[in-house]
C-alpha cells in the first residue's frame, strides 16, 4: 500500500468515525462527496484493501498479445534490420508489416531482447535556440554529409544539401566529391529553382573562407579581402555568407543524421548498387520523395 492509499484509508476512517464529514474527507481525498459514500460502504465488506486498486498485479487490458511481440523481434533480428532505432523500426513495423506497437513499447521489447541498450542521459550545456527566419529564401542552411549510403555495395558518395531555415523546406544533390565544383552546380542548380537567397549558412570550410595566416589579425584578414571562388559567387550574386563557430550553431549534423537511417533503408530495399549524381528529395533515385511529414518514401 502506497503512501496516498494510506492518507486515504486514514481520512475514510475519520469520516465513519464522525470526526470530519464526508465533504472534508472529499475535499483531503480530492474526489467527490459521493464517492467517499461509495468507498465507506465498500469498506464494510473489502475492510482496509478499499482504497487499493482492484486493477493492481494483473495485466493491463490493452498489453499487446506476446504473438504479436514474437513476431516483431523475428522481424528486427533479420539483417537489413540490424542498425534500426526503436522510433523508426515502429515506423515500419506498422507500415510494411502492418504491426502496430508504440515505439517506447518496442523499445522495451529490443531491451529484454538485447537489441538495444539505453543510453545514458547526460547534462547537456545550454545553448539558446536561435529564432528562425520570417519568411522562405531569407536564410538557407549548406552543408555536406559524408555516409555510406549505399553500406557497402557501392562507392561512398556525398550529400551536398540546402535547408530553408523558415520552412525547413531541404533539396539537395549526391556528388561523387565534396569540392567546389560540385557545391558551385548545386548552388546553380538551387538558384534555378527557388530564385536567390538573402543569406547562407555554411561552416568554415576552406571551400567558403580562407584561413588566416599565422600571426595575422582579423583586421588584417579584412582588409587583404582573401575570398574562395564560392565566397566570390555569392559576393557577385548578392548573397550574404554566415560562416558558424560550432555545430551547434547549423543544426544541420542532427538532420542528416536523422535521415540517414531511412534513406539507406530505401536503397536497402531497392538493392542499390550505385549512385549517378542526382537530385535528393528524400530518396536514393530521381523519382523518389520524402514526405517529412510522414517520414515516408515515395517513388
């Protein structure tokens, strides 16, 4: 019996005692008078096990059948499974077995199973969030992510990718190198779409600054005006260029990371060789989307 459960028993017994009325013992309790009549009769037959839970030490009426468990770890013990995280093997668990399991449910499953271990929450720094942009095109996000997207069936490619930072709206391309060349065909590529941007917002890749020199100051760097070839594109175009301090400060690993999973799981499924150089919507092939709402491909 729980501490509450005894606070209760105590101000029942008051209650038949006369020494406080049934409403006072309601008001302690935090339920109605009514049913402080309702636990007072009850205790009559049931004596001090009125106020525990007729519920307490059986199974929940909506426990999921261990048939249904059985199956979903046969599912994930299969190897084009093996790297899944709990939130995303829910995902499509549900979409193409049609096994509906929540994913801290399943979480629990992978953990008695041994196929997922917690991970220790740590004491995070604080760091403020930056508040987004109004409006669409006024600050675009630029990076590249390096992954084996096709896990070792082919050559490792490249995801140079753009990502609205007012909309989170992403296009990107996979390039055979992260070099200027590639970065400048993108960003020719983007401009054509959606116009051009205010501002970029990219790390401090040589690709988009030049380091200084030793023993030279910011000044001094200022006023050499040293540029890329990407700082002087975007110089000639107009657009402002952001160079970040810390990871923290673009957001942009966190999203890649959360797309790798699904995007190498729908090369996965299309046995994917190789990778031509093509536009990224969320898929590994031209005619493949990603819904970000859904977190579903389509193509």
């Amino acid at each position: 019996m729980s501490q509450e459960e005894r606070d209760y028993l105590e101000w029942l017994k008051r209650a038949k005692d006369g020494s406080i009325s049934q409403r006072e013992a309601a008001e302690k309790m935090g339920v109605t008078a009514r049913w402080v009549r309702k636990l007072m009769k009850r205790m009559a037959k049931q004596g001090d096990a009125v106020v525990v839970h007729g519920l307490r030490g059986r199974p929940s009426n909506r426990k999921l059948p261990a048939k249904t468990q059985r199956q979903a770890l046969a599912i994930l013990k299969q190897p084009d499974w093996h790297d899944f995280g709990p939130t995303f093997a829910a995902e499509q668990l549900a979409k193409r077995h049609q096994i509906h399991v929540g994913k801290e449910t399943l979480r629990g499953w992978m953990i008695e199973g041994g196929m997922w271990k917690n991970k220790p929450q740590r004491l995070q720094e604080v760091h403020g969030w930056r508040p987004r942009r109004s409006g669409f095109g006024e600050l675009v996000q630029w990076d590249t992510s390096e992954h084996d997207w096709l896990e070792g069936r082919g050559p490792v490619r490249y995801l140079v990718r753009m990502i609205d930072d007012a909309t989170s709206w992403s296009w990107g391309r996979f390039v055979e190198r992260d070099a200027t060349p590639q970065n400048m065909g993108v960003l020719w590529e983007y401009l054509e779409k959606n116009g051009r941007m205010v501002d970029v917002y990219t790390d401090r890749d040589s690709m988009f600054t030049v380091p200084p020199r030793p023993g030279e100051s910011q000044d001094e760097q200022r006023q050499a005006d040293r540029v890329t070839q990407l700082g002087r594109a975007l110089r000639e175009l107009g657009i402002g260029s952001i160079l970040a301090y810390s990871p923290q400060a673009k957001a942009y690993a966190s999203y890649c990371t959360s797309c790798e999973p699904r995007t190498t799981f729908s090369g996965k499924r299309r046995r994917l060789s190789s990778l031509t150089p093509c536009a990224f919507r969320g898929g590994l092939d031209p005619g493949s989307t990603y819904n970000q709402s859904s977190r579903s491909f389509t193509g």
